[in-house]
C-alpha cells in the first residue's frame, strides 16, 4: 500500500473538458461551445508544454471543419503528443438505448473521423457522463480498437465495485482495464478539491492513479488559475507526485497492476431516463431499422446495377449517431431541443425511405414479372368501365415484389393498396400460381373505394424477395374457414383463446389451448397508471409501481374479421387520458400482436402496460445492445430494447407444473420491470423537461411537461413453452422492428427469378445476420453476425453461391469482410483484421 502523501505515489493528471453537444442548450450553442473550448485548450498547451488534453466525440471534431485553421491547430498539438482522442465514437451515446450495429457505427465513423483529422485513434474508450453500460459493452469497446475505458456512472453510492480499476469481463468473454473516475470536470479556480477527493478515491494498492481536471458540460477545460494551483500542490512535499499525462499514458503505466475482475453490468443511474420523451425513443428505433434494412437492400440490389449510396448513408447514420447522444437519446434536454432532433432523424428517416424504394425498384426492373410468360399489348392495361371509372392494372395484374431484409426465411402479414381497382375482384396468386388468402380492409382515405386495402401473409426466403400478383378475377378457390373468430367478449385461434375483461379492456385470461394452460394469473395487457414524483432523469427511483389507478369503462368492439386474422378494438380512459388498443391473431399462426394509441394528459405520473404471467420458479431476460442479460426479478425499473422475458412453471387444473413463459416484444419502448412473473413495459413519463433535482418546480409556472398528447406503440406477445431460445424470441422482434417492404411493378420480362435468396444459415439456430453493408474503402462487403441464445454455434453461411464455415462464442458479435471473389476474413467494427 502507498501512503496517499508519499512523493512515491503518482497522479497522472488530464485535461480535459466535458462537453455536452447538446443538454439545457440546442446543438448551435454547443458548436460554440466547442470552438471556444477548443481555442482555450490550445492556449492553454501552449504555455504548457508538458500538458495534455483529452477529448472526445468525432461529431465535435468534424463541426470544426468548418474552422480549418482551429483544427489545423488540433492536428499539429495531436502530433506533438499534447492532444488525445479518446472515447473512438461519434459522440457519447446513451448505451443502453441504442441499438448494437449502431454503437458499431459510432465507432466506424468516430474513429475513421480521428484517423482522418488528426492522424491516430482513440485507444481508451471514454464514457464519463453516460447512465449506466450493459454487460456487452466491452465487447464493442474492444471491437472499437479500444483497449480500456473510463466511466463515472453509476458512482460508488450507486454500485459496489471490487476496485476502482477493474477488469471488465463482458458476457462473450471479453475481457477490458476499466478505471472508475471521481469526476469528469473540476473547479475552474483550483484543483485541489478535486485531488482531496481523489486520495480517497483511488485504489490504494496503486502507485498511480488518474485525475480529468477541467471545466466541463458547457465546455472550457483547463484554467490558468487551476495549472497554477497544480503547479503549487507538484511543488508541495505534503502531495503526491503530480504527473501531467494523457489517458492512454496512464493506462500504460497501470497496465500491469492488480485489476480485479468484475462479470456483470455497470447499472444504474437515472432509471427515468429509460422512458423520458417517448417520441425520441420512437424516432430512434425506427430511424436504427429503417437505416439498416436500406442498406441490406441496396446491397441485394447491387448486382442489378445498383451503385451503392454510401455518402447518402454515411449522411444518415451521422444523424442518427448525433442523436444518441445521452442526453438526447436518454430525454434529459430542454424541449426545444427535441425540435431539432425531431428534423434530424426526420431526415434520416427519409434517406432510409429513398434508399430502400431506389433498391427495391433496381431489383425488381431486373425480374422476369411476366404471367406465365405472357408479354402484355400495354403496360397499363383499361380493363373496362365500372360506371364511375376504369379498372386498370400494370400489364398483367399488378406484380408485387415482397422483400425479406431479413437472414431467416419469414411468414409475415403484409397490408397494401391498389389504385384503379373498382372491381369486387381480387385475386392474389404467388410465384407458383397458387392462390393465397387475403383479406379486404377499409381503405385509407374515405374516398378510397377504388383503393382496396388488403392484408395477406407472405412467405418469404432470407434476404431476399418473392413475386406475388394481384389478379381481377374471382377466386377460383372458396375461401377456407379457418379456426378464427372474434367477439367482443373472446378472441381466439387454433392456438390461443383471449378473453376479454369487459371494465379494462384487458385480457382476463390467455389460454393455451394445445396444452389447456390459462398463462396469466391476472388481467393482461392492461394500462396502469402509477405516480412518479421524479425529476426527468428519475433521480432516486428504483421502481414505478406505486399504483394510483387503471385505465378502465372499456368499450369493446370487433374491427375486422376475415380468412387472415381478427382483431377487437378497446378503448378505456383514465382521467385526461384515453386508450385505444387493438388485439389482432391471425389464421394458423401463434402470433398475438397488439397496437395501442395513447392519449397521455397526466403529469407526474406514469402509464404501464401490465402482463401477470401465471409463472413461478421466475427467470427474467432482457434484451441489451448486442446480447441479452438475465437480472432478478425484483420489481426494479430496467433498461431494455425491443424484447423482454418471462420464463418459469405454470399449474395446469390439476396442479401439475408445465414449462412456460411469455415474451414481450415492442417496436419503440425502451423501460421495463419484472416482479416475480409480471412483466411491465413503461409506456410514458411525464416530469418536466429537463427537471434535475433538486432544483423545485414553482406552483405559479406553467410547465411543459413530457409525453403530453398522442403516442403510438406496437407490441406482440409470444407466449412459449418455457425456451425463449427456441421460440426465436430475437428473431421475432427484428421482424416486429424491420418489417418487410414491398414495391408495385408493371409486367415485364426480366434475368431474375420470380423468387430469390442472397443469403441462408446453416446449423446455426441462434445466429442472426445483423447487418449487411458495402464497406468503407472497397467494393467488399462487410457482414455482422450475432450469436443471440447465449450459447457457441458452429455451421455455415451461404452467401451468392459462397459456402463459408462460421463459429462464434456464445453472445459473440462477429464481422466478415467478404471480398467479390468470396474470400472471407474476420473483421472487428472497423473493418480491419480482428486480431
């Protein structure tokens, strides 16, 4: 143990200033920010020639591209050793919101970003201000090329740890030297404070440790009077050594120490944040998807002539990296703020569109969507009057291409409309001419009678399309009657019975009828509201079931029912507020999905939606950024992204214990609980914007207040025999978030086939193609795979007539960079050889 006064104890000492791009001010006033902080960090490393500054966030560097000289400065002080880029990400993302392939991304484009302006990396991952890091976080850093992390949150009152210097040991194995900061900034007059605190701090068998020093959140960095204080205290017998370093310096100088290891995640701090500003969340997770479908599409539509948008892409995922930004992503802005991220994923959201419409449209130019070989007279035929207009189709029918962005093959329900079709007919026929069911639905406008709407179930192959055609002739096949009917009171299938609870709207009972096993052991999909007098970031919660009231008077209705599926309509109320939510099973499929308009007026409240699953002998899973983590199931409020599970026993009548469980999957929703074998997904919070404690809200003030007025959500219920693994619960949620799409196209000869598959997995069941994209720097394609069940796979993947060998460790994330040729080679987020 070193005295912590001994000269022989070294403090390595690091400029640096905490920069929030955007927080209690809009993303303008943090570029100013940045160009202010930057120029004073320069002066500063001038007249200290032996100091360091540490800064990170490729997005802040690449606004100073707008000031050549500033950053030319940058550069030259980045080659002299004074400046360090650090964190290897585009800025410093919430991490337990976003999605895995998108903290990928952060570190592909942050530390390309470095490489390219400064001329080096970041070696030390760097997240001091984020709220709290999953279990497969260092995985990522390390495919990062980082090789240690710094972190604040969660603080030593908030999680105990076996060392503030640890080895972080992630669920794949990964293993990474972690350092637990006391504080990312300092005073602007002195540093000694900070040091005092610091003593107490640090690991006391080290004879080093670390210290940030700086003014941080609106920026400023390092201070003349605090070097100087520095100075003083270096000067002072009575202080330890004071060493002006960098991160990665200090990292060196430690590396060799005792670091104990830790296993687990590093949670929690700021539990509302995983629910604060619903719409963020929503813009976010479909911005993510839509982003990643695109570029699967463009990359299947590549041998179709199809020229690869990598700038318009790149463009996209900036947006959309900026805005994971923590205090974005985690809702803890001024209001005004979120106006400008609304326009910015909005924009993401529209490349992701074009994209995708531009692939689907190269692909299906190329398709041979003839009839039987027939070439039609004209490609938009005026097949005869009605009385008010002509019934048209595009040659033939009306040929649609249904894509799969998907590595699984899929049965997935899809709706579309046509145009010019005032005909009661309508005949859908697949790629071998066989006829599928459909189902008539009210068009979307009101004036849509020649519009019909309709939904079938595609059956699709892994990445890839398949022709189906829309035919103005009667079915030649009487519809069949499937073991589907809906009543205001029960709902049911050849699988499921849901019967209905005629005050909430809820499920009073969830039946299993292959095994005659009612799964919830009180009412199901019901909304609770429970009270929540936190600030925005939920300081001080652990939990969210202080129960004030349930949403209930339900009106309940049958909205449709047909050959396809059926679906009851409730709608409830509670106080201000009213919810309407759809139930909907479809023929010979176990899917249960739900669809729930919420018209939120309550402040300082939250609203639920509640599943008391009939389970004992509980295990809890949730889905986190690359994996999944299992944690108890205790009632506290949790991170989750698009699934979560319940899995134990049930009691049959007679008492005996059966297997079972049920999986909750939703498309925008992101905090959740588990008590025992009830499953609550956080649906709205409704604090203050950017209320942090203890700052007092006056009662004279009219506050804006969060998630006030109209959200949708959609959700699905997978109820299972006891293995979430084997009821594909990952996959399910990937097709609940990327949808299938489709495009109309006119009759046509073409080289392509009516069906195709680009790629397919082999004896590899918990294996998941996550990504498919161009890369960075050549016409190779970059492929991410994700073992998803916790458990080492070993088979093939068939890609464009390659056959590739693949094996990964269980929660493993692996890349593959796979030349025109077929030669592969593993890839770690950078596009590099993964060593």
């Amino acid at each position: 143990m070193t005295h912590s006064r001994s000269k022989a104890l070294t403090f390595h000492l690091i400029g640096h200033a905490h920069i929030d791009p955007v927080w209690l001010w809009d993303w303008r006033e943090g570029h100013e920010t940045v160009k202010a902080t930057f120029r004073s960090a320069l002066d500063r490393l001038r007249e200290n020639p032996d100091m360091v500054f540490v800064h990170s966030s490729a997005a802040q560097y690449a606004w100073m591209e707008a000031h050549p000289r500033l950053l030319d400065e940058v550069r030259a002080a980045a080659g002299r050793g004074q400046w360090e880029p650090v964190g290897g990400w585009w800025v410093e993302p919430d991490v337990n919101l976003a999605h895995g392939e998108a903290l990928a991304r952060q570190a592909l484009l942050g530390q390309r970003t470095f490489e390219r302006q400064l001329g080096r990396r970041a070696r030390v991952g760097f997240l001091p201000d984020s709220f709290g890091h999953p279990g497969t976080l260092p995985q990522l850093l390390r495919q990062s090329g980082l090789d240690a992390f710094v972190f604040m949150r969660p603080s030593a009152g908030e999680l105990d740890l076996p060392s503030n210097l640890f080895t972080w040991v992630g669920v794949d194995g990964s293993r990474l030297l972690c350092a637990r900061v006391e504080c990312y900034n300092s005073s602007p007059n002195q540093i000694q404070t900070s040091l005092e605190r610091n003593l107490a701090w640090r690991p006391e068998h080290l004879g080093h440790w670390l210290g940030l020093f700086g003014v941080g959140n609106h920026g400023g960095g390092p201070t003349r009077r605090a070097v100087a204080n520095l100075r003083e205290l270096a000067a002072d017998p009575d202080w330890p050594t004071l060493q002006l370093n960098s991160l990665s310096g200090f990292f060196d100088a430690v590396r060799g120490e005792q670091a104990p290891d830790y296993h687990g995640e590093l949670q929690h701090h700021a539990r509302g944040c995983y629910a604060a500003v619903s719409d963020i969340k929503r813009l976010n997770r479909r911005a993510e998807h839509a982003l990643l479908r695109a570029e699967k599409l463009a990359v299947l539509a590549g041998p179709a002539g199809y020229d690869y948008p990598a700038e318009a892409l790149t463009h996209a995922w900036k947006g959309l990296l900026f805005n994971q930004f923590h205090d974005i992503l985690a809702g803890s802005s001024l209001q005004s703020a979120f106006e400008d991220a609304h326009q910015q994923l909005g924009e993401v959201l529209s490349i992701a569109s074009r994209v995708t419409f531009a692939a689907t449209q190269a692909v299906a130019d190329q398709v041979d969507t003839r009839l039987e070989g027939r070439d039609p007279d004209e490609v938009i035929r005026s097949l005869r009057w009605d009385g008010p207009t002509w019934v048209s189709d595009y040659g033939d029918g009306v040929p649609l291409l249904v894509f799969n962005p998907d590595s699984r093959d899929r049965d997935e329900p899809v709706e579309l409309e046509l145009n010019d079709w005032h005909t009661p007919h309508l005949r859908l026929i697949d790629d071998r001419g066989t006829e599928v069911p459909h189902q008539r639905l009210r068009a979307e406008s009101v004036n849509g009678q020649g519009r019909p709407r309709f939904v079938f179930r595609a059956q699709l192959p892994a990445s890839g399309y398949r022709l189906y055609r829309v035919l103005d002739e009667p079915a030649t096949e009487p519809p069949r009657r499937p073991l589907l009917s809906a009543s205001p009171a029960l709902l049911e299938n050849e699988f499921w019975a849901l019967h209905f609870d005629p005050d909430t709207g809820g499920l009073r009972r969830l039946v299993d009828k292959a095994r005659g096993l009612d799964l919830l052991a009180g009412t199901g999909a019901q909304l609770q509201v429970v009270r929540d007098d936190t600030d925005t970031w939920g300081h001080g919660a652990r939990a969210y079931r202080q129960l004030v009231g349930v949403f209930g008077g339900a009106t309940l209705e049958v909205t449709e029912t047909g050959p396809v599926r059926a679906t009851v309509r409730a709608t409830t109320r509670f106080r201000n507020s009213t919810a309407v939510q759809d139930f909907t099973l479809y023929a010979g499929s176990p899917d249960l999905h739900g669809q729930l308009g919420l018209d939120w007026h309550e402040k300082h409240h939250a609203a639920q939606l509640v599943f008391p699953a009939a389970l004992s002998s509980v295990s809890a899973t949730y889905e986190v950024p690359y994996g999944h983590v299992t944690r108890p199931a205790d009632g506290e409020e949790e991170p989750v992204q698009s699934w979560m599970d319940v899995s134990g026993t049930v009691r049959d009548q007679r008492g005996a214990p059966h297997p079972a469980g049920l999986a909750l999957l939703n498309d925008s929703k992101y905090s959740a609980s588990v008590l025992g074998g009830e499953l609550r997904l956080t649906l709205a919070r409704s604090p203050v914007y950017a209320h942090h404690d203890p700052a007092t809200l006056e009662p004279a003030v009219a506050y804006a207040h969060l998630d006030q007025g109209l959200q949708r959500s959609r959700w699905a219920l997978v109820p299972h025999a006891g293995d979430w693994r084997a009821a594909r619960v990952p996959e399910l949620a990937t097709q609940l978030n990327q949808p299938a799409v489709f495009t109309r196209e006119y009759v046509h000869a073409g080289s392509w086939p009516s069906t195709h598959s680009d790629l397919q997995l082999e004896d590899l069941p918990t294996v998941q193609v996550s990504a498919v994209k161009q890369a960075e720097d050549s016409p190779d394609l970059i492929l991410r795979l994700h073992e998803w069940g916790g458990r080492a796979a070993s088979g093939q993947l068939r890609f464009r007539g390659h056959i590739l060998p693949v094996q990964l460790r269980a929660q493993q994330v692996l890349g593959l960079r796979l030349s025109p040729q077929g030669a592969a080679q593993a890839v770690n987020f950078l596009e590099e050889a993964d060593d």
